[in-house]
C-alpha cells in the first residue's frame, strides 16, 4: 500500500474516511479471521513422545526386550527404569521452561478506537479488519498494518521490527517507489511499533498473520536445525549398533563352534549387548544439561530446550542485534558543542515536553543530561512561563516555544541543522564543522537556537535566530560489553552486530565496545544481494557490521553461516529478530522483548545484555567439556569388556566375565561414577581456548584414541593377567580376581577422566576438581563388597583373601599409570609448544 495514493488505497479496499458500517466489519471479520497471530504449541504428549526418541533410548528398549526373551526379566526392568527416569527429567525440565515462558506473556487485550458507521469506538483490536479507520495518538501501540490517511508531528519507534532505534517521522501524503524497502516506508505503520509523538488516522491494510509480523511468524514454523550433541550421539549409535551386532554375532557363532552351550552364549551376548549400549550417557548427558542449565539461571539465562545448553560451548559466531542488547536502547547525550551556555541550558530545559519520566527520547535524555550538570530545569520552568509553541514539525524537524522574559519575550527552538541554519543569522562556519565531525561518529546531532522578541510571533518563519549549540545524542553501550566482546574474541568467537540503524551509528557503536576495529568490513544489508552466498561466506568473515538489515538479511546471514559448518548463535528482542532466531543453532531473546522472538528462541536472557551471552558460552563449554569426559569413560569401560571378553572366546579360554558381572560392572563403575562428571571444575580458562566443533569435542579422532588406548590397555592386561591366575587357581577364583580387578580398573579410569592434566601434577587441585567421583568411589566399594562376600551365589564369586586381592590391584596400577604416561607426554608436548 506505500507505492498507491490514498485515494487508491480506499478504493483498494472498498471503504472510505467514515470507516465501514458495523454490518460490513462482521462480514469481514468472518472473511479474514481475527486480527491475532495465532500460536502453534507442541503438545505436552508430543514433548514427552520426543524425549523417547533418541537412538540409544531406543537401542535400550530393544536389549530390554532381549533381555526379557531370554527371560532375564530383572535386567529389562533396570534398563527400561533407566530409559524412564532420564525421559522424565527432561520432560519435566521442559514443561518448567515453557510454564516459565507463559508467565512472561502480558494477559491483557490491547483497545483501539476505530470509525465505524461514521462515529468513534472503542473495540478489542482482535476485531480490526481490513478497512477500518484506525485513530491513533502518542503512546498507542499500532494494533495493525495500516496506511496513514492523515498525519499530525507523527513520530514511530519502530524498533521492534526494524532494529532501527531512533524513532520514524511518517507522512500521509507520500507516494513512494514498489521496491522501497520496510525502514523507508514513511507512509505506513506496522502492527505492533508504537506511536512515540503525534496523532494520525489510517486505513487497516492487514491484520493477523498478514501483517509484516505475521508473515515474520510463519517463518517461524521452520524446524529449527538440531542440536550438535544430537547430531554426533545418532551418528555414534548408527556405527554403535552395526559395529556391536557384527562383533556379536561373531562371537556366538564362535563360542557355538567351540562347543559353549548356545543359551549361555547367546545370554552373554545379550547381557554384552546391554553393557556395550551405554544407557547411562543419555541420562548423564541430561543431568549435565541440567546441571548447566541450572548455572545459567544463575547468571539470568532461563533454557527452554535443553539440548540448546550444549550447543553454547561450540558457538563460531554471534550474530547480534544493537539496541536493547549492546546498547542501553535509550538516547543519551553524548557530546555538546555551546556557543552560550546559558542558553544552550535553557533551551534544552524550556524547549521540551517531556517531564523526566515520559515523553520522546530526546527530550528524556535533554532533562537527564541537564540533571547531571547540576542544571535545576525544573526551577527554571516554573520561572518562565510558556505563552507559545511551534509543535514538533516532522516535514521541517524542529520545534519552537516562546516564553516571558524580563525584556519581553524568548523564543527557543531545537531541530535539525540543516532547518535552523534557515533561520539563523549568525556565521555558520565554526557550527557545521563541528556538526559533520559529530556526525561522522554516528551522533544524532540537534541544533539549539534562541531570539529575543517584543512580542509572540504569527509564525516560526518570521523569526530571526541565534544559534546557541549543538548536542550529539547517541544511545549508549551498555556496561561490561565492551569487556564481553573482548572475551568472546579471545575466545575464538566472531562478533557480527546486525542492526537496522544507519551505518555511520551502527560503527560508531560497535567501535565503542569493540566489535568493529580499523580493517573490518562495515556493510548495510541493501547490498548483501549483490553477493553468492559463498562469496557472501568470504565477506562475512571479515564483516563485524550490517547495517540497514531487514529480517530476510538476518535470516540469510545465519544459514550461510551455517551451510560452512558455523555454529551460530543469534540475539535479539523484536518482531524482526524472530525468523534468525528461529533457524539459529542456538536463538537467544531478550526478555524485554517481542513475545514471538521468545517463542522462537531455546533461551531467554533476562538480562538483556551482550555480557551474559558470552558468559553463558563460557559455562557451555563446561557443559560439553565435561559430557566429553562422560563419553570418553562410559566407551573406554564398554569397550575393555567387549575387547576382554572377545580375546577369551577367540582362544578358547573361559569367559573372564560373567553376564551377571557385566550387568554388575555397569552399576558399581559406570552408574557411581558417570554421574558425577556433570559437577567438575573448569580446567584452566575458557576464553583460551578456541571453538572446537561439537563432533571433534564428543566423538573425534582425539576422543577415540584416547577411549581406544585405555580399552586396549585395560584388555590386553587383564587378558595376560586371566591366564596366569587361570593356570594358578580354579576358575571360580581367578572369575572372582577377574571380576573385582575390572572394577577397580575402571574406578582407576574414571579418576583419570576428572582432568586432562596429569593427577601427580598437582594431586590436591586434582582432587577438588571433582571430589564427587570419589564419593562415588566409596559407594562402588561397598557394593562391590557386597557382591563378592554376601552375595556370593548370585554372582558366582567366592571370598578374596589378602593373597588374592593382591592381584585385584596389578592391573588398576597399570592402567592408572598408563593415561598417566599419556597425559604427560601430552602436557610437555603442549608446553613446549607454547
């Protein structure tokens, strides 16, 4: 509707200044539907369903049912336990997060008066349908897309859907280009931006998802891209399940060869398949999720999916908007250039409206500013008292009042420079330099006139000036952003600030606070057309500023990024942020903000600040540092047992590890130990380190070597040492040694896996790194006890001596020493690489 003229427009829509009649409203409202957008929720069945759905919950289910086939009925209930708790904890984690989201939402209707049937009401603004006439006055919020008719000194803050943060002056009577983009249709207003100054009467266009927030919405129906920890966990269980199937079936098809009975065979496999499938990882991973998700709160971060709270540790980039994050979003006076003072003061103090709690930005930060010079504008207006006004034009961007005087009368004025230099009188020289140098950092410059009259004028025109100042406003970064940027680069994050102000403000800001630094790239959004999105990968890795960036600008810059392996994190609390957030690895709104950006996000930051995010991917990358350590001990156990039991069958030896010991192992090592690596420290500094990708961190070539060497390590010993005690003892008591020796093996591991540092490094920092694993620890030794001197006939074990539990320590020494040869050649390594 911005490229027709009213008259048009009307004609368009079939209705006319005097509003539709109440019959014709009805019909219309039948025809389009109510003026809302619609919210489409995912069930709480759907929410639990998914929770269900992992592969490895789904491997569990299916070694459950083999274990209840072969009539082991105890095991499938510990398995399909496991699966349940760790569903519900994420379910339950879930429904808190989205309570907590409902409770942010504002419960009220907004009101709005139209012109039906030639009269002025007051209606629901549900109701509004296309060609109602809409009146609207400062502080309203636009209830529709609309098209103004008339318009009087209007000014809009359209920040929630465009990013810009200096308010819009509009105008009813012009007709502009098709292609004009949604920051320069003057002529127009968007549901939901708000009236900051003037009146103005408009034509309904669209309502409800037709509106530009709308169509912004149904981008929002796009699945967001899935977790990396998900990604690398379905990968690792496709080869999981083919690799242990293969070792398996060769296994039984071996050990029937051999003459070993086929239901004791095949009931190892099981019980082997069951140990192999690490059905603790799921409900670790959860817990550590948990756990983060627990510390984020505490640094005003509230998760509403889960899985987002690992993908914070892998972000490449942050893609974030200005106002409201970076900036306080509010005008502030920056610099000021007097020519007199004095007046200069009282200009600022009597050439206002506002009364230091409400009112336009500018005249906020005018009041703000004179209260930190000491300046009384209060005592000053009740002196001078305001006998005339010139209100805000926003065709010639000044305002003017005239006040008594001792001599007469004063007239003030503030505007645009280039309005008043019209009206001046005085050289100009000295005042526009300055004005451009002001300009040229990004400041929103105002210039401040006076005049002495001997009587209140007929119009501003006739008046003669004096120009008296400038004042530069700027909306200010906001506290520890500075230092946050810092950070996040030092930390290997690239720092992009997408917004829809004007470039010379966008680099004014993102200098002061670092993001963008001499050799950057500075671009406005109009030209990322111009650009292939591998040409635009390129240039965007040098970039630091998009300015002028309308929604689809946003939206392409974070699937680009992503479509070259980037993880993106995107910040933002309007309308316009929504799409971006939605599609982003990881969308974070702001909790001031547009309740669609918070619909579309998986956090919400209460504080809306720059510095939380970067502090919340510091504490994700514990988050996924310590998951790797829980990865990396649960494979290094299951794959010494398969590795162990293996080199038994294929040399005809006896099986050194009963199916119920296997079963066991999982209890007393993994299932004590696994679940305290959530609660470990951080080693070293998290913004030293660069963003590692989530599959290199869970599953790499690193990852697997090192569960590779422990499990090789732990097998062949404990293989070589099954042999000796073999041939020196029954088979009941080397099973015994062999038994208790695993768990202590693994318990030797798991303390090995609290750090990456060496332990005899520092052994007392070691310790307090994670005390909670050793509690773990006395509890495994306990039970362990248990099932070697109490329950004794379940397990097929019989009481170890002093002689015999001598052998039950060979191999835990070994093993311990052994990643500890491997952590120090690493350490010196790494330290001489330094």
């Amino acid at each position: 509707m911005h490229n027709k003229a009213i008259e048009e427009v009307l004609k368009e829509l079939n209705t006319s200044p005097f509003g539709l009649s109440q019959e014709e409203a009805e019909r219309r409202l039948k025809r389009y539907g109510l003026n809302e957008i619609e919210e489409r929720k995912e069930s709480v069945w759907a929410i639990l369903l998914r929770q269900y759905t992992n592969p490895l919950i789904l491997i569990l289910v299916v070694a459950g049912f083999l274990a209840l086939l072969l009539g082991d009925w105890k095991d499938s209930v510990i398995v399909w336990g496991l699966v349940l708790v760790n569903g519900l904890i994420g379910f339950y984690q879930e429904l808190k997060a989205r309570a907590s989201i409902e409770s942010l939402k504002k419960l009220t209707r907004q009101k709005v008066i139209v012109i039906r049937d030639g009269k002025e009401m007051e209606i629901d603004a549900v109701f509004l349908v296309p060609g109602d006439i809409v009146l609207l006055s400062e502080g309203d919020v636009v209830p529709a897309d609309l098209r103004l008719l008339e318009e009087a000194g209007l000014l809009v803050d359209e920040s929630l859907l465009t990013g810009e943060s200096v308010p819009v002056e509009k105008y009813s009577h012009v007709v502009l280009p098709e292609d004009t983009p949604l920051y320069e249709r003057v002529n127009c207003l968007y549901k939901g931006t708000v009236v900051v100054r003037g009146k103005a009467k408009a034509v309904v266009f669209a309502t409800g998802r037709q509106t530009q927030m709308g169509l912004m919405a149904e981008k929002l129906e796009e699945k967001p891209p899935e977790s990396p920890l998900t990604l690398a966990l379905r990968d690792f269980s496709k080869k999981l399940v083919v690799g242990l199937v293969l070792i398996l079936s060769t296994l039984v098809l071996i050990g029937i060869a051999q003459g070993r009975s086929w239901e004791f065979i095949v009931f190892f496999a099981v019980a082997q398949l069951v140990s192999a499938v690490p059905e603790g990882l799921p409900i670790v991973i959860t817990i550590a999720l948990v756990i983060g998700a627990i510390r984020l709160a505490r640094n005003n971060v509230l998760v509403r999916y889960l899985p987002a709270v690992e993908t914070l540790g892998s972000a490449t980039f942050i893609c974030t908007d200005k106002t409201g994050t970076i900036t306080e979003g509010r005008l502030k006076v920056e610099d000021y250039i007097p020519l007199n003072e004095e007046e200069l003061f009282l200009c600022s103090a009597l050439c206002n409206d506002s009364d230091g709690k409400k009112g336009d930005a500018v005249d906020l930060a005018l009041l703000e500013w004179l209260d930190e010079m000491g300046f009384n504008w209060l005592g000053i207006r009740s002196i001078f008292e305001r006998v005339w006004e010139h209100p805000f034009d926003t065709k010639r961007r000044l305002m003017a009042v005239v006040v008594k005087s001792d001599k007469g009368y004063k007239l003030y004025i503030k505007g645009a420079f280039e309005s008043l230099s019209k009206l001046a009188g005085n050289s100009l020289n000295v005042l526009q330099e300055k004005h451009d140098h002001m300009a040229k950092r990004g400041l929103r410059v105002l210039a401040f006139g006076y005049a002495e009259l001997e009587r209140i004028p007929e119009d501003i025109d006739s008046v003669k000036i004096e120009l008296i100042g400038l004042v530069g406003f700027l909306d200010p970064p906001k506290k520890g952003v500075k230092e946050a940027v810092e950070r996040a680069k030092k930390a290997g994050i690239r720092v992009i600030m997408i917004t829809g102000d004007n470039l010379l403000t966008a680099k004014a800001v993102a200098s002061m606070v670092g993001i963008y630094q001499e050799g950057d790239f500075a671009i406005e959004g109009a030209s990322l057309a111009n650009y292939s999105d591998a040409e635009l990968y390129e240039l965007l890795k040098r970039t630091t500023v998009v300015a002028r960036a309308l929604p689809e600008d946003k939206y392409r810059i974070v699937k680009v990024l992503q479509s070259h392996g980037e993880i993106v994190a995107v910040t933002g609390d309007g309308v316009n942020d929504a799409p971006a957030l939605r599609v982003a690895d990881l969308g974070v709104a702001m909790g001031s903000g547009a309740q669609v950006s918070k619909d579309a996000s998986a956090m919400i930051i209460t504080d809306n600040n720059l510095t939380v995010i970067v502090q919340a991917i510091m504490i994700g990358r514990l988050i996924a540092q310590n998951i790797a350590k829980v990865i990396r001990y649960l494979l290094s156990a299951n794959g010494f047992q398969i590795i162990y039991n293996s080199l038994a069958i294929i040399s005809g030896m006896p099986l050194p590890l009963y199916p119920t010991h296997i079963l066991w192992l999982n209890l007393v090592t993994d299932g004590v130990v696994d679940k305290a690596y959530p609660f470990t420290k951080y080693e070293g500094d998290p913004t030293k380190e660069k963003p590692k990708r989530p599959q290199e961190v869970f599953l790499g070539k690193k990852q697997i070597i090192y569960i590779l060497y422990t499990a090789i390590i732990c097998a062949l010993g404990h293989y070589l040492l099954f042999s000796y005690i073999l041939s020196k003892y029954p088979y009941e008591l080397a099973l015994s040694i062999s038994f208790t020796s695993s768990v202590v093996s693994l318990w030797a591991v798991g303390i090995q896996e609290i750090s990456s540092k060496p332990f005899l490094l520092n052994p007392i920092e070691y310790v307090r790194t994670n005390p909670y694993v050793y509690l773990g620890i006395i509890l495994g030794i306990v039970l362990q006890a248990l099932a070697v001197y109490v329950f004794e006939d379940f397990f097929k074990t019989v009481p170890l001596d002093v002689e015999h539990l001598q052998y039950t320590l060979i191999m835990p020494v070994v093993v311990f020493l052994a990643i500890e040869l491997r952590k120090w050649v690493e350490w010196l390594y790494n330290r001489k690489a330094w």
